[in-house]
C-alpha cells in the first residue's frame, strides 16, 4: 500500500537495494523525494570504480554509454586473481608474472614497475600514448 509505483528495468523501485546493472540502453536513476533522479556521470564513474571525471572529455551522452558498456574495475579484478591464483583463500602469494615481485592482493599480474617498462616500450615518451 504505501510502496512507491516507480519501475526501473522492469523491476519495482524500492529503498535499501543494490543498484541495477549500468547498462548503455536503460537510464538510471536514485530515489529521492519519492521520484526517480538520474544519475550523474561521476555517479556512474563511482558505480563503475573509475575515478571522477574519468571521461569528462566527451559528451555526457557518450560518458553514459561508455559507462554502461564497461565492466566495474574491482569485479574483474577479483575474477582474473581467481584466474590466475589456484587459491583463492589468501595462503597462495601473488607474484608478478615478468620479474616476480610479490604483489598485494587484486592486484594486477604484473607489478607497477614492469607494466611501466611494457608501456615505454610500446610508446616511449614515459609510457603515455602521443
């Protein structure tokens, strides 16, 4: 009787869930005040664990899509040390795979210093695309 008959992604919408999936098709949007606010690109960013303003350098619409094709940072991060760590209980040390240095957990499989060097080589000039 008093839920609020706001739908997103086909779905009721209601206080107290997980966000929905970002998708490029379907808009998004928070509860607030008993109508449905969409949500800002640095609120997609969040969702996503991209820093702010990561793609403030196109139009919001195309922020929007790229946001919602995108897989979330940390998800993927999780699954790929699944992938390359026979363990996932913590007792297996995660090492990098070029020179061996040890690595925090979810971390990349390859350390901060030899994914520097892979970036010189491939572009020089300190690693960054011209």
């Amino acid at each position: 009787p008093n839920r609020i008959n706001k739908r997103q992604n086909g779905q009721r919408f209601s206080e107290g869930r997980k966000f929905y999936t970002l998708t490029a098709q379907d808009q998004h949007g928070i509860l607030v005040e008993g109508y449905i606010r969409k949500l800002t690109p640095i609120e997609c960013e969040r969702l996503q664990t991209v820093p702010d303003d990561y793609t403030k350098h196109v139009s919001n619409t195309q922020r929007y899509k790229m946001l919602g094709n995108g897989f979330t940072v940390d998800v993927i991060a999780h699954l790929l040390k699944g992938v390359f760590n026979s363990e996932l209980d913590g007792t297996e040390e995660n090492h990098c795979h070029d020179c061996g240095e040890e690595l925090e957990p979810l971390e990349s499989i390859t350390c901060d210093d030899c994914n520097e060097r892979e970036a010189d080589e491939e572009y020089g000039n300190g690693g960054f695309p011209e």
